[in-house]
C-alpha cells in the first residue's frame, strides 16, 4: 500500500514517525527487540544503507523485531524489505544492548550471504551499496564502527 503515496510524501512521513518515536522511546524508557544483518556478496563485500530518516550514517540493514518473533526471521524480512533481496544461510552470531534515544535495544546481528541485486527503494533506504572492508564508505553508525570487526570475524566463522 505505501507504494501508492508519492515517495517524497512517504519520506516526510518516515521522517515525522521517527521523530515521535524517539520521543516515546525518552519518556517511556521501554526495552526494544531489533535485528542488524551483515549480508555479504559472493565477493565478500559487506551491504550497507543510508536510511531517508534519521541519521545520515551507513548502517546495516535491519529494524524491529515483532512480538515473539524469530531473530533468523525478522532478519530476512527486514533483509528483503530494506533490499529487495533474499538472505541466503542466515545465522544468528551476536546478541547486545545498545542505548538507543533512551530505550535499550536488544540487537540481534545475524549474518549471510546476498541472494539477488539490492536496491535501494528510494522511500525507507535511500541509497544501498556492497563495499570492500577497506573500502566502507563515511560516516558509519557508531554502534557499527565499534563492533565491525567483531562481527565480520564471526560472520567468516564457519
């Protein structure tokens, strides 16, 4: 159904939920269940995104977990969501807290490997690309820069 609003209309109102959101979360203080994936291609470039909302940092792909939800699940939704694309030998290798505007949220990182050409929707993400570990394009989210390495060893575990 948001494919029937303009894209610009549906960015300002991505922008606007988010800005209540975070509102929320500073009264409310709640604890919050997400998922962060680290997709790699066949190259072994890592997917990263730029949202239309909120920060304007690379991050991976990834959001909130439902109710009961899986973590392998809600990966590859997010995943395909946020990309267009499948995400193939999804595994489940970290699990913290992150401070995140007042709330504490419980991230799941799962990793896998790219199934399909990512693309960016133009709405939710607004730019998308797969880059080599020397190579990552700036600024990074902070709660990425300071685990990167961490999960790239873990993802290449077998």
């Amino acid at each position: 159904m948001p494919h029937l609003i303009p894209a610009s209309v549906h960015r300002a109102v991505l922008r606007l939920a988010h800005a209540l959101r975070k509102c929320w979360w500073r009264l409310t203080k709640p604890l919050l269940f997400g998922c962060r994936v680290l997709a790699l291609d066949g190259a072994g470039n890592l997917l990263l995104i730029r949202h239309s909302y909120g920060s304007d940092k690379w991050t991976l792909p990834g959001g909130g977990m439902a109710r009961g939800e899986d973590a392998l699940d809600a990966a590859r939704r997010e995943f395909s969501e946020e990309t267009g694309a499948r995400l193939a030998h999804a595994r489940l290798i970290a699990v913290h807290d992150e401070p995140l505007f007042g709330a504490t949220n419980r991230v799941h990182v799962v990793a896998g490997r790219i199934e399909g050409q990512p693309r960016a929707d133009g709405r939710e993400i607004a730019v998308l690309g797969c880059f080599e570990r020397d190579a990552l394009p700036s600024p990074l989210a902070s709660s990425l820069s300071a685990r990167l390495d961490e999960w790239l060893a873990a993802a290449l575990e077998r």
